[in-house]
C-alpha cells in the first residue's frame, strides 16, 4: 500500500471504529434490562391517563390538554408528554446519563474503552449520542403508546388546534411528531449535566442521586418568584413551549429559544466532561 492510499484510508478507518463505538453504546444502554423498566414505565402513563379520563367520562373541564382528549384521542399523546416533562422522563434521563461513564467506571472496563482506537473524546462523543438517542426513544415511547391508546379509548379525527383553526388528522400527528422531537432535544441539557457528573465518580448511584439533585435545586430556583430575573436561564424554562406547534402557524420563538438553551447547558457540561475524562488518571 502506498502512503497515500494509507493517508486516505486512515480517516475511513477512524470514521469506522467511531460508529462502530456508537454502536456499541447504543447496545449497552438498550441491553440494559433497567432502560426497558423505565421505557415500559413512560409507556404505562398514557395508558393510566387515559383509562383514569375514560373512567372519568368528560374532561372538558380540565386543565390544558386533558381537557382535549374525549374530544380526539391524539391530544392523549399531547398530555402525556406535558406531564412525563416534569419528572418522568428527566428520572430516566437522570438514570441512563448517570451511569453512563460511572458504570464502565464501576465495572472496571473504562480503562479499556478510553484505549486506541477508541480513545477518550471518541468514546464520550459516542456516550453523548447515545443519551441522545435515548431521550428520542422515551419520548417515541410516550408518543406511540398515547397514540395506541388514543386511538382504542378515544375518538380521533380533524384536529383543534390552540389558535381555534382546524387541521387534517395528518398534519396532527406530523406536528405531534415535532412536539417528540422537541421534548426530547428539550432533555439534551440535562443528559449534558448528567455525563459531567458521570465522569467524576465510579458509583453510578452517587452519579444519578447528584444529577436529580441537580435537577431539582434548578426546579426549586425556578419556582422562587424573587428570583424571576435567571428563570430564563434555567434549564426547564421552556420546557412547555412544545405546544406552541399547536398553533397556526406556529410560534418558533420559545421553541427555538428553548433548544438553543438546552444546546448551551449541553456545551458547557459536555466539555467539561471532556476536559475531567481526559485528565483523569483511570485506574480501572
């Protein structure tokens, strides 16, 4: 081989063991039976919400979208991400991002990964992106369950929008699939938190309890009104803005806003993570 031939396959070979790395990744987070106890629990919520509402009969005097769902089926979607937001799905977020780099820690094999041709930025890119498609996955999980569910319990047809105007079935289910996308780029921030976290322990444990805690302090912060002037800032600040795809035409602003806040807190956290695991002396 000559040495422009090995010049032009070494950036192939790289670009290889990366995604092989993600794939890696990806088959340990979702080879994890806890990851399948927290997605069967995110899909039991629209199911609760939904018989608890059946149940109930009308709900027409409930508050935001619960009040939505006896009239279409697909606002069961709608609600159950609005109250998995929360605390359901960052719990899992929390769970999944702590243990992350703490478990590899934990079981002695992190020493191995972080070595050629892995190397260590390579592996967290592959931790981050596998977060990533972990919190798409919850959210997917909500979506298809509420719609599963919806559909059995529930009418579905044309779709009310916010604004008053209607839209096809079609488009509802289009812009409820940008509502998943939305909440779970919204989570983006908070797996960023999490991996940093992660790096600096070997006890997942320790790592999750630190993310929650983290979590919560920032939902204690927001709920003091004496401390309006950094709500904006906080990670879940518009957290809700997701239903402004409801309108005609949508409002982008909050939504944008929103993301572009969880990609600064994910910036921030992630380098931080990078500059800790490639420091770090590991020893196991």
């Amino acid at each position: 081989m000559s040495q422009s031939e090995a010049v032009t396959l070494a950036p192939r070979r790289s670009i290889g063991a990366g995604f092989g790395l993600f794939g890696s990744e990806l088959r340990l987070v979702f080879g994890r039976a806890r990851t399948w106890v927290l997605l069967a629990v995110l899909a039991a919520v629209p199911l609760l919400i939904g018989v608890a509402v059946r149940i109930a009969g009308s709900s027409g005097d409930a508050e935001g979208f619960l009040g939505d769902i006896t009239e279409n089926g697909l606002f069961l979607v709608v609600a159950s991400l609005g109250l998995s937001l929360p605390f359901f799905l960052p719990t899992a977020i929390t769970v999944i991002s702590g243990e992350s780099l703490a478990g590899e820690s934990s079981l002695g094999t992190l020493r191995n990964l972080i070595t050629a041709p892995a190397g260590r930025s390579r592996l967290l890119a592959a931790k981050m992106l596998a977060l990533a498609v972990f919190a798409l996955a919850a959210t997917m999980t909500i979506w298809i369950s509420g719609l599963i569910v919806g559909v059995i319990l529930f009418p579905v047809g044309d779709v009310v929008l916010i604004s008053g105007s209607t839209v096809p079935l079609a488009e509802g289910i289009v812009r409820a699939l940008g509502i998943a996308v939305v909440v779970a780029g919204s989570l983006l921030g908070l797996a960023g938190i999490g991996l940093f976290v992660s790096s600096l322990t070997s006890t997942p444990l320790a790592a999750m309890a630190a993310t929650f805690t983290s979590f919560i302090v920032i939902g204690i912060l927001g709920a003091i009104p004496q401390l309006e002037v950094i709500h904006p800032w906080l990670l879940p600040y518009g957290w809700m803005t997701f239903a402004d795809l409801l309108r005609d035409p949508p409002y982008w602003d909050g939504i944008l806003r929103n993301l572009g806040l969880q990609l600064a807190y994910l910036a921030v956290f992630y380098s931080a993570a990078w500059a800790r695991l490639t420091t770090r002396d590991i020893t196991g």
